[in-house]
C-alpha cells in the first residue's frame, strides 16, 4: 500500500507569528536537514521510500481556484490558507498503522504536522474507472506506470 506524508511546517501557516513566518527566501536550517536526511536515509534503507520532495515557501506559490467558468490566480502567500504544505514522501508500507509509526519517527519541529492519506490503487476501482483512466501517453510519463496517480 502507499501513502502520501504531507509535512505541514509551523513555518507555513498563516496563524504562526509573522516573525517565525518562513518568508520567500526561506531555506531550512543545515541541522534541519541533516536530521530529514537520515530519517529519509531510514526510509529508504527499509525499502518504504518511493519519493519525496520539499517545497518553496507559499509566497513563491500560485493558487488557481475554479468558481464559475472561468479560472482565478492568485500568488502567494495565501492568507486563507488554514495549512500550508511544506513537502511529502510516498512510502510503500503494509498498513497506515505502519505509515504512522514512520510519521511518529520523522525529527519534525515544534509545532509541525504530517497528514498521511492513502494512494488509490487501481483495483481500487470499478471497471468503468480503470477503463476511462487508462492512457498510454500518461502511463509513460508517471513513474511505475501507475494509471491512478492521476485520478
């Protein structure tokens, strides 16, 4: 089974204090990251990893709503915003017990959040929804041509 990590970072959220905000030129403390790479480094060697990524702070961000017919853009930060991700990891585990107890392991800050949600499988699905999700051209682009990264 796999599951989708979203970090929540105090850093992000718009109800931190505007002093601890991570503004636009936000990067990590060095200690920061070298405790992420060897809980990422965990990960990997126990062979749950199948991606991560961190992301830019929201004031680097884009938000397309769709309300009536036509799009609306608008640039971060997002003052609306209640959460605000700060990166993921999609793990490989056998249950979401096990994915919480990876959760419960990361070297997260004070104040931050890991929100897990489990990735559709295929077989997930009727027949008529694995029949309309399946194309080629994006079989080939995602990585282990999984149709349902995209439903």
């Amino acid at each position: 089974m796999e599951f989708i990590m979203f970090m929540i970072p105090n850093v992000y959220q718009p109800q931190t204090p505007a002093d601890e905000q991570a503004g636009e030129d936000f990067t990590p403390p060095a200690e920061a990251v070298e405790a992420m790479t060897k809980f990422n480094e965990e990960l990997a060697k126990a062979g749950a990893l199948v991606a991560l990524d961190g992301l830019h702070p929201p004031a680097k961000g884009a938000r397309v709503s769709f309300e009536g017919k036509t799009p609306s853009v608008t640039d971060g930060p997002f003052a609306e915003a209640k959460e605000v991700i700060g990166g993921y990891w999609v793990i490989d585990v056998n249950s979401k017990e096990e994915a919480v107890e990876w959760a419960t392991k990361c070297p997260a800050a004070e104040g931050d959040a890991i929100e897990i949600r489990q990735v559709f499988e295929e077989e997930d699905f009727p027949e008529d929804v694995r029949e309309a999700a399946d194309n080629p051209v994006v079989k080939e682009a995602v990585k282990g041509g999984k149709v349902n990264r995209n439903l």
